[in-house]
C-alpha cells in the first residue's frame, strides 16, 4: 500500500435549484429558503416536489460542440460558466499543462431525455428520429467528453456511474490520479438532470414525496427528485494556487445487500465513514459536522442514523441539506461536498430544512437550525443504489 | 504502476471462457460461430437468478470465471466494472414504457438500469463490502477501468476484480450502437505478487498515440472493432502467449487524450 495523497481543492462550484454559484446557494443556506416546487416538469404527471435548475430550456449548447447539446450538456455549462469555473479550469491547465490535468465526472442518468423524447417520436415501423444522437447525449460518458473538449483538459478521462454517490466517488479517483503521479491536478463533480426515468422510477419504487421533502422528520414521506451539477479542482499540494481546503480523507464501501434497499444496520454506511477517517488517519472526535445523505426515505435516514451513532455516538452535529435541494441523484456528492466546503470557509453548520419533529427512533444529533461554529473538519456521505456508499472528509487548509 | 494478475475470465459468441480462449489462441480449437447463450448466474439466488438482466449474466459470468482461477474468495475482492453499454435491453424497454405509459415503469426496470447494477449484484452475490466502482468512457471503457483497476490494487489493501462487458442494443436502439455479440472480460489485479501470480502488467502512460493494439486471431476481430470491452481481447491474447523471461507491449487505447500502455511479462 502506498502512501494516501491530500490533494488540496484550489476551486468549487455548483449550480442547482437554489441558483447558480456559490454566493446564491450559501445565500439561501442562510436565509432558509428552499426552492423546491410542485413538480412542472413536462411530462411528469403525478404528485411531488422537484428541485428545478430555472434556464436550462432557454440555454442549448452552441457552437462547434452543439452536438452535446441536451438538458445535461446545458446543466454542466451552466455550472462552468457559474463563479467563471472554466477560468479556473484554463488557468489550472496554463500552470499543470494539459496533459498533467485528469477529468472524473459522475452522472446516473447523463442526457436520456433525449432518448425519452426520442422514444416518443419513434414512426410507424418504430424507428427512432433522425435528430436523435445517442453518442453524444444519452450515453454515460456524453458529457465527460463534453467538459473534456470545453475545457482542453488531455489527461485521463472517465466516468464514475454508481447512481447516488457518483459524484463523490469522483474525489477518491482523483486521489488515486495525484497518488500514482498521473495527474497533478484533477476536475471532479457531477451533473445530473431531470428525466422521466428517474421520476417515474423513483415514484414506481414508492420513494418520491408527495409533498416537499423532510428528512430525519417523524413524518417524513420520501424524496424531491433534483437536478444539478457541480465541480471542484484537485490539485497536488504546494502549488502556486491558493489551497481553499484539503481533502483529507475518502472512504468507500458495498453493502452487499439489496440492489435499493440499505443495510438494516447500516453497516456499509459506517464503513464508509470508517473508512474515510482511516484514511485521514484521524479519530471520529475531530468531525465537527456530517452532511447526512439523508433522502428523506424512511429507511435511509434510519439506517443512517444508526451508522453515525455507531461511530460518533450522540453528540456529533450533522442535517441533511437535501430539503435546500432535493436528491441530485448522481450530482448529490458534488451538491454536499460544496456545502461541506462552505461549511468550512465559513464557519457554518447549515440546518435540517423542512425538519418539524424529529423521528424519535433517530436519535443522531441533527441540527435542526443552521448555527455558526469552529468547523475543522466535515464529512460528507453519499450512498447510492447497489449498495455503493463513500464517504469524504474535508478539512481547513493550514495555508 | 506494477500489478500482477492471478485470474482471467472471457465470454463471448463462440468464446465461452477463458480455456476455450486459449485453446483458440494457440491454434489447438477451431473457431465455430454459434449464437451467445447467456449463463445463469449461479451466485445469486431465487428471483434474482431468474429475473437477472442479461449485463449481469454477462459480468457475473467472467468475474466468477476470473475469481475461481485466482482461488481468492469473492468477498475478499475490491471491483471496478466498466461498459459502456450498461444494460442497452432495460434502457429499450423502460423507454418504450415512459412514452407509452410512464405509470407501468417496473420498479425492478428501474433499480437494474443503474449502470452499477452489475458491481451491485456481484457484492451481493460475493458478500465483498469493499469499495466497488462502475465507470465508462465510451468506446475507451477498457482502458479506463484498466487505469482504475490498477491504481484502486496498488492503493488498496486487497486484490481487485476488473470486469468489462457490453451487452448489444436491441431494436430501436441497435441503429445508434451496433455492437455484433455481448462481449465480456475479467481480470483479478493484486497489488504485490500473490504466490500464484499468472503474469505481470505494467501499466502506465505512452506519448506515443492511442490507436489500441489489434487481435491476432481473426475470429474476433469484428468484435474488436465494434464493441468496447472487447478492447481487452489484445491483452488476453499476450496473457495466453506468454512466455517465462518474455517482455510483451501493447497500447489498449486512450484514457482522455493519452496512450494507455501494458508491459507483460512473467
């Protein structure tokens, strides 16, 4: 075993229904105001709530890489654009070169709204449309590639597809980049947008909320399906770029279990987090604040609870930020790991929005009100379908 | 990054498992052309066995072939799963559904068109809670896991399954990614030498471009040419030739704007 990397984060961003940017999503973190809705979204005829990324109908891409262009394409350049990213981006590869910078992206359901459109517009011997372009909308990879050709970054490239914690595994790969001295700095995040699959697929599992979601509540009913993206830029420490923070830690692991149910006990969700701290080589007392996963589903927050008291016991603060959001799905990890880093710049520990009373059988110490306080560390979990969980920890730069 | 590797596994149209590679590489076999049969995965039980879509036979299949050669018990294995298919068949009928009635969407459609759907079963099927992945890169899906693989081996503490596979589109679909036969692979990575190590990779970067090594044999070639995980099938080839003292190097593809290359050797 080599020795684990702490790649210090030189940059982050995110764009989801609470705005576009750091300051809009931190405004709303402290104001307490959610921006889920009735679902509008077209075609989507049933009861719930959705986060919803306002713009992306009246936003396609343009240009020599307007072949991408579909809602999850829109979403990504929307968040490039957001905190002027992509400057970011341009300056990281003028000081590593293209070749030294790595992309990992996660994503559950990439641009399948076209192939849902696709679908609906099939002829009379079931032939697709002639519009319709798989390869650079629907597949996985699509818009990778996308940010890869907008941004110029050469260095390896891939996708990360574990339906909700996509987009925080992406940190533990970029790790292993820096680690094994393929990349000096690495663009992670995640981009997930709205589709019927997901709404409907959500729904058809009995998961989706009909009213906005609450989690770790009493009577708490199940998700608000959202939309976003998200990146951040991993670099090899003691660059020339101001390190905003460290990555101290990554934990992963498999429940072995269900294909979307959790561990009853949560023992993949603790391993997780176990795992995380080793990593760092640090001791649970140092976590000053959790972003739960926390979906709102019945069993997750349970199951999540029971992980975090089996290895933090009681007092520990940490809420789930997902009643700002909703479930981002394969853009949650990069959602939570951009609050976790306001979090630390800020000395802020935001609240469990939409929690009236909490369940009695949780008995995690879930912040019920955003307050301010010293935060050294934060961890961040998200667990996905499949069983697939990872856990970060983040931690202050010393510079 | 050096790893060695202690299991293979292969499955494909006329290819049933890695014996049956090698026989063919050597020359020993003659290559039939039949129709691909989808093998029932044993690891799993009851509904999921019968119900199993057909990406997880196909993945479970060659990670059970690659994981029973090295001897190592499932559960003692990290996994990083790469396809760029995922599983083309549920995308084409939960689509079908969503335009025709969104309401019928089968739940367990759903929770398999996850394209970690494989990696799941399989830590379900092994009992593995170690960390497992599931990434894609396009046509350079291989290359990818390949890099991913390797680095997960050496930063790890146990050995990791590598397991690619393609599973074709059925119509409409099949006109956007035309792919020939399912093809599927698996290779058990370990970071330092096991007692029966098979042979040793090192992989890394190439300047040198990143235009992948063709087959040898030329009755898998199509494959090759139109299915990404059979990018693999290179590297099999050198694994089933190789030699004791013989060095071998071959380009597996891109990983972003990069060769990806492979020194074989004893």
């Amino acid at each position: 075993m080599i020795e684990p990397a702490r790649p210090v984060i030189t940059g982050y961003t995110a764009v989801n229904c609470l705005g576009t940017g750091l300051d809009a999503i931190l405004g709303a973190l402290r104001s307490g105001a959610s921006s889920l809705r009735p679902c509008d979204f077209p075609g989507a005829d049933f009861e719930t709530w959705i986060g919803r990324v306002e713009g992306l109908e009246d936003n396609p891409v343009t240009g020599p890489l307007a072949v991408y262009d579909c809602r999850n394409s829109r979403l990504a350049l929307m968040a490039l654009q957001a905190d002027d990213f992509v400057d970011r981006v341009s300056d990281c590869i003028g000081r590593r070169g293209a070749r030294r910078v790595g992309l990992v992206l996660g994503t559950s359901t990439s641009g399948i709204q076209e192939g849902e459109r696709a679908f609906l517009e099939r002829d009379a011997d079931g032939k697709l449309p002639d519009w319709f372009d798989y390869r650079h909308s629907q597949d996985v990879h699509a818009t990778t590639e996308f940010v890869a050709r907008l941004t110029g970054i050469e260095g390896p490239t891939l996708t990360v597809s574990t339906a909700c914690s996509s987009s925080a595994k992406v940190f533990a790969d970029a790790r292993q980049l820096i680690e094994h001295d393929i990349c000096d700095a690495v663009l992670v995040g995640g981009v997930d947008s709205l589709c019927l699959l997901t709404l409907y697929g959500f729904r058809s599992l009995e998961l989706t909320s009909p009213e906005r979601c609450r989690p770790n509540d009493a009577h708490r009913t199940g998700l608000s399906i959202g939309e976003g993206g998200g990146f951040a830029l991993l670099e090899r420490p003691g660059g020339s770029a101001q390190a905003l923070a460290v990555l101290e830690g990554t934990g992963e692991s498999s429940d072995a279990y269900h294909m979307s149910s959790p561990h009853p006990e949560g023992l993949g969700a603790r391993l997780s987090m176990q795992a995380a701290l080793q990593s760092a080589g640090v001791e649970p007392e140092v976590v000053d604040y959790i972003n739960l996963h926390g979906t709102g589903s019945k069993v997750n927050d349970l199951v999540e609870s029971r992980a975090v008291i089996g290895l933090f016991g009681r007092d520990t603060p940490c809420s789930s930020t997902k009643g700002w959001t909703g479930h981002t799905l394969g853009a949650a990890g990069i959602t939570e790991a951009v609050i976790s880093l306001l979090a630390l710049r800020e000395g802020f520990l935001p609240g469990n929005l939409g929690l009236e009373e909490k369940d009695p059988e949780i008995e995690s110490n879930i912040l019920v009100q955003s307050r301010t306080g010293a935060v050294r560390h934060v961890l961040s979990n998200s667990f996905g379908f499949g069983g697939n969980n990872c856990s970060l920890l983040f931690g202050r730069s010393s510079s | 990054m050096r790893v060695w590797v202690s299991g293979i596994g292969v499955s494909t149209a006329g290819v049933p498992d890695w014996e049956t590679a090698r026989g063919l590489i050597a020359g020993e076999r003659e290559f039939e052309e039949s129709e691909y049969f989808y093998r029932p995965p044993e690891m799993l039980h009851g509904a999921e066995r019968r119900r199993a879509p057909a990406s997880v036979k196909l993945a479970l299949d060659v990670a059970e072939q690659a994981r029973a050669m090295s001897g190592i018990e499932g559960a003692e294995l990290a996994a990083v799963f790469g396809s760029m298919t995922g599983d083309g068949p549920i995308f084409a009928r939960s689509l079908a559904t969503l335009a025709e009635d969104p309401h019928y969407l089968s739940p367990t459609d759903f929770h398999n068109s996850v394209h970690n759907a494989t990696v799941g079963y399989w830590a379900i099927a092994s009992g593995s809670r170690h960390g497992s992945t599931s990434v894609t890169a396009a046509e350079e899906s291989f290359p990818a896991a390949l890099l991913k693989a390797a680095m997960q081996a050496l930063s790890g503490d146990v050995p990791v399954l590598l397991c690619v596979y393609d599973v074709p589109f059925p119509t409409p679909l099949d006109v956007q990614l035309p792919l020939p036969a399912p093809v599927g692979g698996a290779l058990i990575l370990h970071g330092e030498r096991p007692a029966n190590a098979f042979a040793c990779l090192d992989v890394g970067l190439f300047d040198g471009g990143v235009a992948p090594d063709e087959p040898a044999s030329r009755f898998w070639k199509q494959a090759f040419e139109l299915v990404p995980s059979a990018r693999m099938i290179p590297l099999l080839e050198r694994l089933a030739q190789r030699k004791a003292g013989e060095e071998d190097e071959i380009t597996v593809g891109a990983v972003g704007s990069i060769g990806l290359a492979v020194k074989i050797s004893r």
